[in-house]
C-alpha cells in the first residue's frame, strides 16, 4: 500500500510540475516574434524600397489624371470616375500598409495601379470627343 502511495504522489508532484513549466513556457515566448514567417514589406530592408515605389507610382498616377484632364483630354465624367478610382486605390494602400505590405498585397495594388492606368489610356485615345 505504502508503494502506490508512493507512485501517486511522485505521479502528482511529475504532473503539477508539468502544469506550472507549460503556461511559463508560452508566457516566455508571447514577447518573441518569429521573423521566419514575416513577408511584410516594412519589416524586411529588402521590400520596403517596394512599398514606396507603389506609393509613387500612386501618385504619379493621381498627377497623370490632374494634367490630362486639365489638357481637355479627357470629359470631366471620365476625369471624375478616373479621380474616384485612384482615391479609393489611395485609401487601399492606407489601409495595407498599417501594418507593413505583404507580397499580396503590393501586387493587388499593383494590378490595381495597371487597371487605372489602361483605362486612363483608354480614356485618352477613345475618339468619342465628349467633353463633358
């Protein structure tokens, strides 16, 4: 009798010990990152060139849309509608890059920028004369 009593309680003791260790052990590691998983783009020097470059070419874009508008180029309802797309492409980028681009993201983005600008050429060269 005295040897399962014995056996139970270093089986107790083996088991508590077991419980405290497990909760220290995650406790310890919630302040680490693992950067192995990490394709933010303003987390790693090698994107972060990346996340400004889209950003220009944003912008570059909202200027090509201003001056080809302000040429007569383009009606003032194909301008309005080309204006529109490249704010809420703006408030996209704003809204990824709170936390760092991802590689998804930046080529969402980039399919995105390559869209307006087919269609500002698009716009530009339709022949259709409508200036209003």
């Amino acid at each position: 009798m005295r040897k399962r009593t014995k056996l139970f309680v270093s089986a107790l003791i083996g088991g508590a010990s077991l419980a405290a260790a497990i909760p220290a052990q995650a406790q310890y590691s919630q302040g680490r990152y693992d950067q192995r998983y990490d394709d933010r783009y303003d987390r790693n020097d090698h994107y972060r060139g990346n996340a400004n470059a889209i950003w220009q070419q944003i912008e570059q874009l909202r200027q090509r849309v201003e001056r080809t508008d302000s040429r007569d180029r383009i009606s003032e309802r194909e301008a309005s509608a080309l204006r529109r797309e490249v704010r809420d492409l703006r408030q996209q980028f704003r809204d990824y890059s709170r936390n760092g681009l991802t590689q998804r993201e930046a080529r969402v983005l980039q399919q995105r920028i390559d869209r307006i600008r087919d269609r500002l050429r698009y716009e530009r060269r339709d022949g259709d004369n409508r200036r209003w």
